[in-house]
C-alpha cells in the first residue's frame, strides 16, 4: 500500500509539473504570437503609407506644392526603409511579411497633409507606443528596435507635415532636399547634422531626396 501511495504521489507531481511546463511554454509563444501580429500591422501600416505619400507627392507637384511633393517623397522612402526592417525581424521569428496594398485617397495638398498628420500622429503616439510596450514586455529587443526607429521618424515627420500645412503658401515653387537616415528612416533638413540622432548613422550614409 505505500509502495502504490509514494507511486500515486510520484505522477501526481510530474503532472503538475508538466503542467506548469506546458502554461509557461503556451504563455511565451503567445506572447511572441502578439509581437509577430504587431510587427504584421506595422509591416502593413508602413507599406500602405509609402504609397500613399508617393501618390500625394504626385498630386503636390501638379498643384505646385513642389516643396511638399519633396517631403512627401522623402517620407515615403522612411516608411520604406521601416518596412524592411519590421520585415527582417518578422523573418526572424518564422514569418511572412503581408501587407494589403490599398489605393490611396487623394484630395488637395492641404488635405493630404492634414491626413498624414493625423496618421503619422496615431503610429507616434498609440500604435507604436502599445508596440513598444508589449514588445519591452516580452524581452524581444529585435522588435523593440525596429518599433522604437519607427515611432521617433513618424514624429518628425508630423512635424515636418505641420510645419509645411502652417506654411502652405511657402512649399509652392522650387524643391528642398532632405536627409533620410538609410537604417532608421529618420527625416530632416538639417545639412549641418554629422550623424543620425537615433542610431549614430553617419551622415555619409544618409540619402538625400528632393
């Protein structure tokens, strides 16, 4: 009889111990299943807003907004460059990057800033701040590092599309050439910067876009 109670005890304790083994396992592979799905809708996000901002470049230049069209541009390719680096570390973790595409709406240059404001706005302050979070929560520093180069370049961009619809009347005409930074995206005017304030990039490595 105490042969068969030490025995009973025995398995009761691996089961447990097992189970305990299989929550922890399940817990990290669906926080990882989060991180992955956020890395998804960044991918997206940022694929969406390059083609949209190079169809409102489009749309500056025929209405003269020559200077914007240049920002809009210079934008675009900082979203491009987010987009390769949230895809790499989707990679990372086994998986496919997808975006849906979706045509772009495009209204007047004073409207499309406004919008790019408010989108370049919502990925600062909530999308990416929620990413970071639960990527920081989740020790993924690959993701946190891609999210975090992505957040500080969306606010300057908002500042710069404020600063251009502030002052429409003064991005008509002529072109301005900006600097973005090939490993982060982060956007200035700024000739006189010697490297990225975010990721030490050289300035050397940046490129410039009109």
């Amino acid at each position: 009889a105490l042969t068969l109670s030490l025995s009973a005890i025995s398995c009761s304790s691996a089961e447990k111990i097992a189970s305990t083994g299989g929550s922890a396992t399940t817990a990290a592979t669906s926080k990882g299943a989060t991180t992955l799905e956020n890395l998804q809708t960044a991918f997206d996000g940022e694929s969406n807003a390059n083609a949209k901002y190079l169809a409102f470049a489009k749309k500056a230049d025929d209405e003269g907004y020559t200077k914007v069209a240049s920002l809009f541009r210079a934008a675009a390719r900082a979203e491009e460059i987010h987009m390769g680096n949230h895809a790499q570390v989707i990679k990372k973790m086994g998986g496919a990057p997808k975006a849906d595409v979706k045509p772009a709406e495009i209204k007047t240059t004073a409207e499309n800033l406004k919008g790019a404001i408010e989108g370049e706005t919502y990925e600062r302050d909530k999308m990416y701040t929620d990413f970071i979070a639960e990527a920081r929560s989740n020790g993924n520093t690959d993701a946190l590092r891609t999210f975090n180069f992505a957040k500080v370049a969306e606010g300057e961009h908002a500042k710069l599309y404020a600063e251009a619809l502030t002052n429409l009347a003064d991005w008509k005409g002529g072109k301005t050439t900006f600097f973005v930074c090939s490993t982060c995206g982060y956007t200035t005017t700024d000739v006189n910067l010697q490297k990225c304030p975010v990721d030490f990039t050289p300035k050397e490595k940046f490129e410039s876009i009109s």
